[in-house]
C-alpha cells in the first residue's frame, strides 16, 4: 500500500521544525524513526498533509549526563540504550528494557522520543521513562514547558503534546535514593512482540535497608502505562518477599484491564499480579546489593 500524498520538509534546526510546525498545525506529522509512522501512512490511518523529518535536526540526538542522571534527546536511537555506557551506567532500567523493545532492526531505526509521542500502551519506554519520575521538555515556536512522564500519557495513543509542539529532550533523574535498584519484565506471544503486559520497578533503599522511595508500573494491560498506587505500603519498612507479592497484587487489582483477541482481562490482571512482585523483587534485591 501507498501513503496518501503530502509535502515533505526536512529542517536542519529545531527552530525550523517549530517554524514548520506553527505554520501547519495538524496537518503536519513529524517523522523521527518511522516505525510507527510510515506503517500507519501506508495503511492510510493517518493521512498528514505535511511531514517535517527531524532527522538532519543534530541538536536531538545529544546524550549528556547531568547531576548524576541524564539528558537524552528525542532522536536518540532505541538501540543507544543497550550499547551507550553512560545511559546503562545512570539508567539501567532503561538498558534492561531495550532488548525487549522490537528487534534490533528496528531498534537501530527507532527514537526514544518517537515512541513516547507515540504513547502505545504496550510499549516499554513510556512505562520505563514513569518509574524513572523523567521530566520531558517540550518546545514550539512560542516556548518551552516541562512535563513530567506521568502526566505526559493521557491515554491511549495521547499524550500531552499540542499540535504545534515537539518533545525536545527527556530528562532522567539520577538516583533517588542511596540504594536504588530497578526491575523489569514482560510477558509477550514471542520475542519482539508487543507485551501481553509488563512491569516495571524503582525502589530506593536507605543505609539501613528501609524503603524511601517505591514506584511501580504495570503496562499493556490497559489503555496507558499505570502507576501502582499500592508501593506506597512499602514505604518506611525493610522489603520482603511476601511483601512485595502482596503489593504486586494489591497494584493489579488497580488495573482497568482490556480484553483482546491475545488475552483476557482476566488474564491481564492475574500476569500482572507475578510480573509485579517480579520486578519488585528484583528491584529490591539490586538496591539490597548496591
């Protein structure tokens, strides 16, 4: 199939990406990695009149650390996560969560900040980027606004970003505790597909073992990543095992699970109660060693 026809720019600077933006509005889609786009176009389930191609814009690929976290620009490739030092060093949620994310091909093609925007609800990165409290910084030809992760996925598909906007960088907080460890994991039909469901965990662990700090998000199973409103039963308190299985099923039980032709709600939530514990556990265990 063939996209329905539209003008194509491909601006140099992100100050004429906004230009082109302010001038086109909704008409206009921006091109990042294209794994979603251009097969939604062939498909003709969108039919912008306008695309702008981020891809000569340099200033969006920038990787910095900063104050022991990091900066990552919107064209940052999915597939610097699992190969960039820096980001495995300051995020390792992050670098646990890219092989996961497609296949390597279209991970050496994908952006981070295209799949955010994107907002699939099975995908990993909105997830990821919510227990990491990531702050994103949107800009357009008016000025800039930050927002943070959780506020930035409105549902399914939505996000926070206006017509005339685009997400400039992601920032990543560094350790919000002395002891921080993370936890992810997936269920999907096979390799590369896109998660039944999954979990993600930070959890942040004082000098004596206690829990100050507990966020944990369950993705797939709805129509956005959720974040559990029960990890905060583990706060001030030493995490055990039993603990963390209870909060992990406390947290599904908060799911407005959907049901599809792959899996039940049913199915959904009861994955999600293990896959949560499960990175709990993990995320506990690695804050305990560090």
């Amino acid at each position: 199939m063939r996209p329905a026809p539209f003008d194509y720019f491909a601006p140099r600077t992100v100050e004429e990406a906004l230009d082109l933006l302010a001038r086109h509005g909704e008409d206009a889609k921006l091109l990042a990695g294209g794994q979603s786009l251009v097969p939604m176009m062939n498909m003709r389930l969108v039919r912008p009149a306008v695309i702008v191609d981020l891809n000569r814009v340099a200033a969006l690929g920038a990787v910095r650390e900063e104050a022991g976290g990091l900066r990552l620009g919107a064209l940052v490739r999915q597939h610097a996560l699992e190969r960039d030092g820096r980001i495995a060093n300051a995020a390792p949620l992050l670098a646990d969560a890219a092989p996961l994310i497609g296949h390597l091909q279209t991970r050496a093609r994908g952006t981070i900040g295209g799949s955010l925007a994107h907002a699939d609800p099975a995908a990993e990165l909105p997830a990821c980027m919510i227990a990491l409290d990531a702050v994103f910084h949107l800009r357009n030809a008016r000025g800039r606004r930050a927002c943070r992760a959780q506020d930035f996925i409105r549902g399914l598909l939505a996000t926070a970003l206006e017509p005339d906007e685009l997400l400039a960088e992601i920032e990543v907080p560094g350790p919000p505790a002395p002891r921080t460890g993370h936890g992810f994991a997936e269920v999907a039909r096979r390799h590369g597909d896109f998660a039944l469901v999954g979990a993600c965990a930070v959890l942040g662990l004082d000098a004596a073992g206690v829990c100050r700090h507990a966020r944990l998000v369950i993705f797939g199973a709805g129509d956005g990543p959720h974040l559990a409103r029960a990890t905060a039963a583990l706060l001030g308190e030493r995490p055990a095992a039993a603990r963390l299985a209870e909060v992990g099923r406390a947290a599904a039980g908060e799911l407005d699970a959907r049901a599809d032709l792959h899996a039940t709600s049913e199915y959904r939530r009861r994955v999600a109660a293990g896959l949560a514990a499960r990175a709990l556990d993990h995320a506990a265990e690695r804050a305990e060693a560090a």
